[in-house]
C-alpha cells in the first residue's frame, strides 16, 4: 500500500555509503535492508526473500565495498530475532544473501541481537560482532564467517570499530557482566583480547559512545551522567585522553547508546545523534542543535562520498549537504524535558523516504465494519495511520497501540504521547483515547477526556464490540490490571470487577457476535496465564469461569461461528534448560472452557515454524475452517480447523507479521507487519447462502373460483451464485417461480403462489425449495369459502402485471401492463408507488391516479427509466470546428475538389478515432426486486416484480 501526504516510513536502524559512489548508500530497517542508487530518491529492498526479522546493524567491507554484513536484532522493540539466522552477508552489494550464524549457545538462549558488525582493514576474513542480548559478548570470525568464537562477555557493546588505520587495532564501548559502569575497551590483536583504556574519564551510564576520525588519529568518546553530557578525545589510541566538554546539556536518549561521528575532512568536525542531530566544530567543546525538525531519535549517522550528512531515525531517512559556514550563536526556542538548549543552525534536511516502505505497525489494527475498505493502522513511530484506497496518512501522531472500528464505523485510536505535546511537556493535553465518528474521511480526531487511562504510559489492551456501536472494553497492562468498560462510545465508564487480580492484562476481546460475552487474558502474580469469561459482561454484576491457559500467550479472539469458541495465538511454554527457545502456540478454546483447550500448532504448523511466536489469528466467517496466523515468519493457513497448515505468502516479503483482520465485506485479507507496511490478498469469494422468505404463507379468505396471491423471495448474500429448485405445490396452491435455477450472487427473485380453493373451509399445502442442496418446505395454508357461508365480502380491487420480469437497458426504459379490478362493488381511485429499486432508476405510472368510479377493470402502464445524469460533451461537436481546422490547411492549394476530399476524410479520421480508446465500458447486469404498491384509503395490495438493469461500467 502506497503513501499520502507526506513520506511516511519507519525506523532506520543503521547506515552504510558507498566509499566511492555518493549516490549509493544502503538502510537497514526493521523490514529488512533496503540500497538506493540515486541518492535516496528510490529504494529497493534486497532481503525480502530472505527468512530474517529486523536489521539493527550494517558493515561495508573496507577492502570490497561488494561485500556487505547486516545484524539481525530488535533494539526497544516489540519482537525479537525468531530466525536460525544472526548475520547476513552479501558478496555482490546485496543482490544475495547468505544466512551467517554464530553459534548454538550454551544457555539454551537462541534469541540475539547483533548490535554492530566490524570489518578488519587489510583481511576481510576477520569480523568482529557484537551480541546485546541473550548469550551476549564480542564474536570474532577469522575465516569469513564459517566459525566464530566469543572473545569477550562484553555486553552491550552498541560501538564496535577497527583503528581504519591499522587493522590490528579495534576499539568497544562495553558493559562488562557483573561490573557496575561501562568502560571503552582495546585490542591489539584484531578483536582476539581486550583491555579497559578508559579509566579515570568517569563513565556513568550506558549512554556512552565513541568513534575514531577516519585518517586513525584522533578517538572520540562521550558519556552522559544523569543531566548532562561529556566529551574526551585521544591522540595516542586511548592512552590519555583531553576532555573537550564538561558537563554540558544532555541530549535525551532513553538509556540508548548515542550516535557519534567524526568528518572525513575535518577531526574537529562531531556529529551526535540522540533525540536530534547535534554539530561540533571545535572537537566537541561546543555544540550547535541542526536538526530540530527532524523530532525523534537518530539511530544512525554517515557520510557520503561527497560529504553529504545522512541521518537515520526512528521515522525514516534524511540527508543535508549544508555544513559549511559559521554555527549560528541565537538559541533555538527547543526544549528537552527541562535541560538547556542548544544554539541551533537551520539545515535544510531533505525527506528521503518516498519509496522506502518500512513502516512498522503494531498487532491492533482495525477493518472498516462498514465495507468502505477503509483502516487503520497503529505504529509505534508514526501513531495513527489511516489507509483509504491503498494510501496511508498518518492521522494521529504519537507513539500509537492499538487502532479499532465500532460497528457503526466509529473509530477509535490509543495514544501513548502526543509526539509534539511530549517534547514541550505540556503532559496536561496528552490523552489516551480519540475517537472519530464514521462521517469523517479523513479522520478528525476527538479526544475522549474521561478515559479511565488518560495521561498514562501503557501497553493498555483495546477493544470495540462488533455487535453493538456502543460498548467498548479495555484493560490496564501493569501491576494489578483493573479492565473498565462504556455502553455509550467512550463517554462515561465503570470498572469491572473480574474474580483474577491479574498481573498484566495482555489482550481482551467481546465476543463477535454478542456485546455480553467478555474475554480477558493476562498473567498473574508467578507468571502463569489464566483467562476470565463472562457471558454477561454488561451487567453491574457479571459472573466470570476463570481457567488457566497454557505458554506465553499474546492475544484472543472470539470465533465468529462456534459461540463460547476462542482462539489463542502465542508461544508454547518453554522447555528447561532452553529458556528462550519459542514454538508457536494456536489454542482452541472450547464452550467457555468447559470443552476444553486445544493446542492445534503441536502438530505440522510446529515443523514448520520450530523456533516463531504467533502473534493474531483470523477466522473467515464465511469458512470457519479457514484460519490464518500471524508469526515471526509470516502468514500460516490452514484450510482444515488446523489440522495441516501451509505457508500463505505468495508476493509477501519474508518478515514478521504482527496482526491480521478479514473485511468480511469485500473479502479481503490484510496484515501488518513489523516493518513492512501494510499487505492485502483477496480472499475466495463467500460461498451462496441463500434465504427463503417467509418460510410460510397464510392466504386471506378466498371464495371458491376466486384466486388470491402471496409471493416468496430467495436472495442470495454470498458472493457466489447459488442453485435453486423449486418444486410443486400441493393442494389447493400453484407456483411460478422467476427464479429459474440459479440466484446471482448478492441478487435476489421472487417466486408466486397462488391458492384457489376448491372447497370450503381450512386448505394446506406446502411447497419444497431447495437452495444449495438444503429443502426448505414453505406451508401453504388458506381458507375457502362458499357462496352460501361467504359473509358479505366489502368492496376492494385487485392487481395484478401481464408479466413478472423486466429488462432495463442502458438508456433505455422498460414497461409493464398492470391490471386493476374492482372488487364487489369498489368504486374508489388508487393511486401508485414502487420499492427495492436502486438510486439510478425511477419508476412511472400512466394513469398515475386510476379512478374506477366509472369502470370495473383499468390498465395501467408501468414504466422503469434510467436516471438521466449529465453527459459530457460528445466528441462529434467538435466535428465541425476540426474538419474546418483541415480544410484551413488545405486552403493553400486552391483545390475545390481536394478541399472537400479532405474535410471528408478528417471526418471519417476523427469519427474513427472515438473508437480507438483504451479500455471501453462493459455492460454488467444488476438484479433487483421491486415492490408495486397500489393504495386507495386503507386497502393496499402489492406485486414483486424481478427488475435487471444493465450499467456500463469501466473494467476493472
């Protein structure tokens, strides 16, 4: 799905330039690494055939800038690496990949996140890695990344380099396990040993960072300590160290290690990246703000080839080629917190990410109900993303958790900040929970004041009824979750008392077709996961079954065709002595609970995805044996209640799917992802189901030799077309179907019965129709009545049509010969409506207002018409001016008879021209079933009339 509005993309965790090509640099992201050849004017991801997650590291061979590392890894995100995979390494500037893995660890650990990738100067077989998570330390390969051995416990080394002037000297910023500070640490030997060299420089936090300028001569580092920030540089390799800045205003990082780098033409020249782009030119002593419109954290800083600045953040890629010059000395009106600010230098920063679709979403993500094809989507980047027509705005800024619809289409979006508010602390107008009624397109969000969470951060869980348009639940994440819930669209609410003190609540659901039923799943105090069910959650005091669950479950949703049904998608609980190995994990829960749970990923969807999460599971309503998982590695299918699953990715790329919605109206089927946007697949149609209306008839008192006349509809809301027979009535009743033996999908037809008694008194029938192989047995009943028992019968008419079916053309009308006929003496005038036709056709009747004083029996002409809409111009008007325009030109020759060849010949040229364009209408035929109604005071009889009208309609 494309953007609109503004480029709209997700994080971008690291950089890497071409050393000789300034138009060529390559992303990594969460959705994989993307290169662009033009100087970021258009991307192209190169690892969507590959099975990974997000890519938090990059490295360029400094002896073959062909070959590139990327280090798989999520750094504060929601997912973790779920692959066999830690690195990947490509031999032909990304065209290929080839899966690298460390090691099997000894801890069972089987989760890494690889925060940065060294290559050695001079011998590309020795790499350096670091690992930030699970078993972490320093990884070194002397032979390409066929083997690798850990070479230090460092942990959280977010800064790992070679000396590029000597490749036998590289450099780390380190957390040493069980030490209480980091240190920047040394080796001499190409990354094989390793000794502290910052001692006495006072490091504080893990909000440090280093680098080395690139001719090797100067080495940099940075500490940060509670309010403020700190400089050091080194022109011995770290042996002693000068500090350039004390105590100056700290930029705001969140624990994260800060962005540093050093100009390829100036050692004086720093970078910093935090929560903006920070310029030194005095070797860190002083520091000017350039990039206050940027507004979140830089992840990542390079040069290109020409010295073009190239930033990556949390919302994209951006460069400037603006630094030279004077900073300026004013102070920039910026405010972090309550920390000093920085003189700012205006850059002109240009958005580089039209093309580069890696946005993350978030699992709650929200269908239209309504059948408009509208979303929305939640990013914790970019908050509120609404998709209309395959173009995402975002709509709602903030770092966003969940996005839903009511069933009247209201919308509703959980915010955590206002990214704006945040940043100037005006905390006071920060809100939880917006609405937007159905009518706004796009969004216009009203903040809901008197949500129970307001101005709080939390992973509060979300829910919309779809049933009623009124009711919506949520439950607090965090010690002691206590979930509320509103009748009226978010106005007022009430706690909820639910019999478990859960621990964190980590997903809700309301049963899909019933507002009462109440699911909440979350863990409780020892870390077992328990759900609590309610059949009348709307009461003041609802009663709840409460049964445990087994794994680490994320999410649960209520099966739209088994009531008390639910399904569960998580991660199976691990073994011993493998703490972090996942398998995923699909419970089926049944009748409440009271039939049990079943776990149907123990089976085939285990082989095939042995170490992934499930994140959401969709059921097809239309096919309740048709689910759909999301997990780490994609969208699964089972087309069998799960019994054998199979991957569902055909055009996906291979990342991880964090949530799944049907739009049940349009049958289509959407994911999120984790950094890949927003994907669709059409879903088969819905199969026909097909309703007998009404399923018995009772016929007014009829004389005998007298007719009376009801009629049946069958219509059809699947969204194929759906057999039909239509069988014989029986008794004193006959049948006449326009149905024939098929109804189109979403078309409907008429079948009319007639009952002429033959004797007095009570007469039954019924008549059989089978649709779709089902029998319905509609009862016939009527009462005759003779002459000589017959009540004096009050006057009254009859109507009736010579014919049931009509066929309107484009443009054209058809018409219908109704017949009236007075009945015992009526001597009224009746006067005429019609229903059940669409907007674009109207009906007509000639007499409009039939007057039966005078006469027993009266025709009356039916006419159904296209509405007239305004045509545009007909090409042929302007026939004349151009075949004047041709006989201009040939004016010159003064040839009479050539003259009129030629205007001849420009009009056969342009009249055949009109025929040539592309893509000509087609004629597509609609049914319907309008209701013919004539009424005269009291009395009122009707007749169904079977209506197609054709439309010309451009192809799809």
């Amino acid at each position: 799905m494309g953007k609109g509005g503004y480029a709209l993309a997700g994080p971008v965790n690291a950089i890497v330039t071409d050393p000789i090509d300034p138009q060529t640099f390559y992303a990594g992201t969460l959705g994989g690494v993307w290169k662009t050849i033009d100087g970021g004017a258009n991307w192209q991801p190169l690892t969507d055939d590959a099975l990974i997650d997000s890519v938090l590291s990059l490295a360029l061979d400094p002896n073959n800038s062909q070959v590139i590392w990327a280090g798989l890894g999520h750094q504060n995100f929601e997912y973790e690496n779920s692959t066999n995979t830690d690195l990947l390494k490509s031999s032909d500037g990304g065209a290929t990949w080839s899966p690298v893995r460390l090691q099997v660890y000894p801890d069972g650990n089987d989760i890494t996140t690889v925060a940065t990738v060294a290559v050695q100067p001079g011998d590309s077989n020795v790499v350096l890695a670091s690992v930030t998570s699970g078993f972490a330390g320093i990884y070194r390969t002397v032979d390409g990344g066929n083997s690798w051995t850990r070479v230090s416990d460092c942990d959280l080394a977010h800064h790992l380099f070679f000396d590029p002037a000597n490749g036998q000297i590289a450099f780390a910023t380190c957390q040493f396990q069980g030490a209480p500070d980091p240190v920047l640490v040394r080796s001499f030997d190409s990354g094989l040993t390793w000794n502290p060299i910052s001692a006495g420089i006072g490091i504080f936090t893990d909000d440090v960072s280093a680098g080395i300028s690139p001719d090797g001569t100067v080495l940099y580092f940075s500490d940060a300590s509670d309010n403020t920030i700190s400089t050091w540089r080194s022109f011995d390799l770290g042996t002693t160290w000068q500090q350039t800045q004390k105590n100056g205003p700290r930029q705001d990082c969140f624990g994260q290690s800060h962005v540093l780098l050093i100009s390829p033409g100036d050692n004086n020249t720093l970078l910093r990246g935090c929560d903006s782009v920070y310029l030194s030119r005095d070797g860190g002593a002083t520091w000017n703000h350039i990039g206050a419109d940027l507004e979140t954290w830089q992840n990542a800083l390079a040069f290109a080839a020409d010295g073009t600045l190239i930033t990556g953040n949390n919302h994209g890629i951006w460069k400037t080629a603006s630094l030279t010059g004077s900073p300026m000395s004013l102070p920039f009106p910026y405010t972090l917190y309550d920390f000093p600010t920085y003189p700012a230098q205006q850059l002109p920063w240009q958005d580089l990410n039209a093309t580069l679709d890696n946005e993350a979403l978030r699992q709650q993500f929200a269908v239209d109900p309504l059948g408009s094809g509208k979303l929305m989507g939640t990013s914790f980047f970019n908050g509120t993303i609404e998709y209309r027509q395959g173009v995402a705005e975002q709509t709602r800024p903030g770092i966003g958790n969940a996005s839903v619809f009511g069933a009247d289409g209201t919308g509703y979006s959980f915010i955590y900040y206002d990214w704006g508010k945040w940043w100037s602390r005006q905390v006071s107008e920060r809100f939880n929970l917006w609405q937007s009624p159905a009518s706004q397109v796009p969004q216009i969000w009203n903040a809901l004041a008197s949500y129970p969470g307001a101005g709080g951060w939390t992973e509060t869980p979300f829910v919309a009824s779809s049933s009623s348009p009124h009711v919506l639940l949520t439950g607090y994440s965090g010690t002691n979750g206590i979930p509320n819930i509103s009748a009226d669209a978010g106005q007022t609410w009430r706690p909820v008392q639910v019999p478990t003190a859960f621990f964190t609540i980590s997903s809700i659901a309301i049963d899909v077709n019933d507002a009462n039923g109440m699911w909440l799943l979350g863990d409780v105090v020892g870390g077992h996961d328990v759900i609590d069910i309610s059949q009348n959650g709307l009461d003041a005091h609802p009663t709840w079954v409460t049964c445990p669950v087994p794994g680490l479950n994320r999410l649960i949703k209520t099966d739209p065709s088994a009531d008390g049904s639910a399904w569960i998608a998580g991660e199976a609980q691990p073994g011993v002595g493998a703490s972090f190995i996942r398998s995923p994990s699909l419970l089926h829960v049944k009748d409440h609970c009271a039939g049990g749970i079943e776990d149907v990923a123990k089976g085939q969807l285990s082989q095939l995805l042995p170490n992934a999460a499930l994140f959401d599971v969709a059921i097809d309503p239309a096919y309740p044996q048709d689910l759909y998982v999301a997990s780490q590695a994609g969208v699964y299918a089972s087309f069998d209640g799960g019994t054998t699953w199979s991957a569902f990715t055909t055009g996906m790329p291979n990342t991880v799917v964090s949530g799944l919605q049907i739009d049940t109206v349009n049958r289509v089927l959407y994911a999120a992802t984790a950094g890949r946007g927003m994907w669709a697949t059409q879903l088969p149609p819905s199969p026909a189901n097909i309703s007998v209306t009404p399923t018995a008839l009772n016929f007014p008192d009829t004389l005998i030799g007298r007719s009376a006349g009801l009629a049946i509809t069958l219509s059809n809301t699947g969204g194929i077309d759906g057999s039909v027979q239509v069988g014989a009535a029986t008794g004193d009743f006959t049948a006449s179907s326009a149905c024939g033996t098929t109804v189109q999908e979403k078309g409907s037809c008429t079948v009319n019965v007639t009952f002429s008694p033959t004797a007095g008194g009570k007469r039954n029938g019924s008549l059989p129709i089978i649709a779709q192989g089902k029998e319905t047995l509609v009862a016939l009943n009527g009462n005759g009545l003779t002459p000589a028992t017959a009540a004096p019968l009050a006057p009254d008419f009859s109507l009736s049509a010579n014919q049931t079916q009509m066929q309107v053309g484009v443009g054209q009308a058809a018409n219908a010969s109704l017949g009236l006929n007075a009945l015992n003496g009526f001597k009224g005038a009746v006067t005429f409506s019609c229903a059940g036709l669409p907007a674009n056709a109207t009906c007509s009747f000639s007499p409009s207002r039939a007057d039966m004083s005078a006469s027993a029996a009266v025709n009356v002409m039916l006419t159904i018409s296209p509405v007239q809409t305004a045509k545009s111009q007909s090409p042929f008007r302007s026939v004349p001016l151009l075949a004047a325009a041709c006989l201009w030109f040939a004016l010159p020759r003064k040839k009479k008879l050539l003259l009129a060849s030629t205007a001849a010949t420009c009009l056969l040229v342009i009249a055949g021209c009109r025929g040539l364009g592309p893509n000509p209408p087609i004629l597509v035929q609609h049914s319907y079933v309008a209701t013919i109604t004539g009424t005269s005071g009291p009395l009122q009889h009707a007749i169904a009339m079977n209506v197609s009208i054709e439309t010309s309609e451009k192809p799809k």
